[in-house]
C-alpha cells in the first residue's frame, strides 16, 4: 500500500467512526448529526476535518472521536469564537438550520483549525448530568430510613455521601436541589436547581423526612474544577446544543456549585475510598454512590473497588451502617441495557433493585424489587 492510499483508508477509518457518532445523535440530537454526518463526508474528501483531525486517526472507537470534534466545536461557540456558525446553535440563542450548517461552519473549523487540533487531542469525552440527583435523592431518603428501621431507631440515619466517579460533583448536592413532584416539592424549593423528575411512583419511603447529609466528598481520575470558566465549558460542550432541557439543567446546577462548592479528588477509585471508608462516622450512614461509571472502571480497578468495600461492609454496625447506591446500566432480558437504581446495606443485610429510568435520571420509574 502507497503511503497515500495508507492515509486514506486511515481516514475513512475515522470518517466512519464520525458517521456512526451522527447515528448516535439521531433523534436526539439534529444539530450534532448534521454536523458530524457532513464532518465525516469532509473527511473523507481530504478537507479542513482532516487537518483538524491530524493525529487522531488511529484514536480507539472508545475515545468517541466524533464527539471530540462536535465538541471542540461547541466550545469554539460558547467562546464567542465562531460568530456564523453560532447563529445555529441554540445554547447561545440560535436557532438550526441545516441545510446551511456546514457552511456556516467551514470559516471557523479553517481559522481555528490549530486549536480545535488540539483540543481534540487533548480532551476525553466528559459529561455530569444533573438529572442524576433525582434517583439519586430517592435512593439517599430510602437508604437513611430502611438502615434506621433496622437498627431499630425512629429517626433515619444522617447521610455521609461518597461518590466514585463525580466528575465536576454537581451530583454531590442532592439535598440541596429541589425536585418538583406534581403536588409537592422535595429537597429545597428555592434551590437554583429544581429538577422535574418524572417519577412514576414514589421512593418507597416517607417523603415528609428530610434527607440529612452531614459529609459529602468525591473522586475522579479526571476531575472537572466547575470553579473556572476552564471547567464550565468543558462539561457544557458536551451537552448537545440543542437540547435545551439539558442544557438548562446543566447551567443551573452550575450556578448551584457556585454557591457550594465541594472538592473532587484527583484519584481511582478504589485507593480513595479505601481511605475514606478507613474511617466510620457513629450514627452516620455512609453511602457509596456512582452514576454511569461502572463501564469505564478497568478490570483491575473494579476488582479492587470491590474488595475495599467488601472489607467496610464487613465492619459496618448498626451506629455505623454502610450502603452502596447505584445507577449503572444493566443488561436486561431482552439483551437490551437499562438504567437501574441498587441499592446495598450493612449490616442489614438489605439488597434492593429500586427501579428504573433513563440514563439522564429523569424520567424514572419506582419499582421495588430484590436485587439478587
Ligand atoms: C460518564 S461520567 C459520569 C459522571 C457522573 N458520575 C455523572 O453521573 O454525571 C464517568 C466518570 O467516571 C470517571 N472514571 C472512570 N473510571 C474511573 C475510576 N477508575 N476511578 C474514578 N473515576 C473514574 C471518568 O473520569 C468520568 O468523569
């Protein structure tokens, strides 16, 4: 093979990768597929893509490189550095027009093609979504009660909350957001977050206890400071630009953290928590909690993850109770994954599949059954 057609089967290599992206986007994301559908024909032609995309060829299908790129555009957007193509994007007030997208985009891919080079090199594909509080909270109010109820007490536990995987931590303030049921609001009301969870159903537990968290802390290998501009934007160039809801959501659980910010650790997962669960709280739950991370964890750390915790549940007692709270996907029956809220408690012994929803926490189904 010459040392031209090498190049081109590499970058039909990615411009393939681009074009499974914009499928991934569709129905949910126009904007994005549109983009990434006419990135990957410029790919594949030798244009501007391709420059900007230099280095990257051989990236794994993992690293997501379509969504790199889409995102290192947002950013440019977000930026104020892309004033034509801005006029599509509906995070800075515009409004998609597709047919004239891509060359609407073409003057700033060209000018800041060194830039978006190296962004997308330089970036891994990064999202915390806020929606998450909402199983989140119900899964906290169900914990504190049942671990009380079985250490025979009448007031539910206070919370301690450890998250394996909390990315900016906008997930670390659950008590601090309000969540706006149909007759009801939970958590605070006048937070400047207030979800609409879309439950269906309730937390099997009493919704007139307030949830009492007395320690939050989290970890990530990557974390994101949302205390700099840096941050904010590396996270809010994730959310697709036309999802408004999303994007929303995420700007208010922003200004949130701005008024109480929590820390993320540099660090796996496995040796942070083996440090904090070093040390047990009397009287107080603590609640191992993560939301979509399970699928990144290498083997090796997930074994290592689980032997830490095995060794805290095994000195867990009743003044010093443990959970473990997930939302993961999980294979279901018909070979397809779906988004589920477990639920673990020492030394009670409990083991409960709470329900269910979609990946971004809301909407979500309560449905309590045993998690075997
Ligand atoms: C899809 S994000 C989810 C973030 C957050 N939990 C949420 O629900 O919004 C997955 C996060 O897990 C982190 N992660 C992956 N493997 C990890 C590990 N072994 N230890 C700690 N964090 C890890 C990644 O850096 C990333 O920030």
């Amino acid at each position: 093979m010459t040392g031209t057609s090498a190049a081109v089967s590499v970058s039909s290599v990615l411009a393939e990768l681009f074009a499974a992206a914009a499928r991934g986007c569709r129905d949910r994301s126009p904007l994005t597929q549109r983009l990434l559908t006419d990135a990957a024909y410029d790919l594949g032609r030798g244009g501007v893509t391709a420059r900007i995309m230099a280095g990257s060829e051989r990236d794994r299908e993992g690293t997501v490189p379509g969504l790199r790129f889409a995102g290192a555009v947002h950013r440019l957007v977000l930026e104020g550095r892309a004033p034509a193509l801005a006029k599509h994007y509906p995070s800075v007030g515009g409004s998609p027009h597709l047919p004239t997208l891509w060359e609407d985009a073409l003057p700033a891919l060209t000018q800041h093609a060194d830039l978006l080079r190296h962004r997308v090199q330089a970036t891994v594909v990064q999202t915390n979504e806020p929606g998450r509080s909402a199983p989140l909270y119900g899964g906290l109010l169900v914990a504190a009660q049942e671990a009380a109820k079985a250490a025979g007490r009448q007031v539910p536990f206070c919370v301690r909350l450890l998250e394996v995987g909390a990315s900016g931590g906008l997930n670390l303030r659950p008590h601090h957001v309000g969540y706006q049921l149909p007759d009801r609001v939970l958590g605070d009301p006048d937070s400047l977050l207030v979800l609409n969870p879309e439950w269906t159903g309730t937390p099997p537990a009493d919704l007139d206890h307030t949830l009492r968290v007395v320690g939050r802390a989290g970890c990530d290998l990557t974390p994101v400071d949302v205390s700099t501009e840096d941050g904010r934007l590396h996270l809010s160039s994730f959310v697709w630009a036309d999802q408004l809801d999303r994007w929303n959501r995420l700007r208010d659980a922003l200004d949130l953290a701005a008024t109480d910010p929590v820390k993320v650790e540099r660090s796996a997962g496995p040796e942070w928590l083996a440090k904090q669960l070093a040390r047990a709280e009397r009287d107080v739950l603590t609640v191992v909690w993560h939301s979509v991370v399970w699928q990144y964890v290498s083997p090796a750390d997930r074994a290592m993850g689980r032997a830490v915790l095995a060794d805290a549940a095994a000195k867990a007692t009743p003044t010093t109770p443990l959970a473990l709270l997930v939302f993961e996907p999980r294979r279901a029956a018909d070979d397809d994954y779906r988004f589920e809220l477990l639920l673990r408690l020492w030394p009670a012994g409990i083991s409960l599949n709470l329900g269910r929803g979609a990946g971004h926490g809301t909407p979500f189904t309560w449905d309590v059954t045993p998690w075997e």
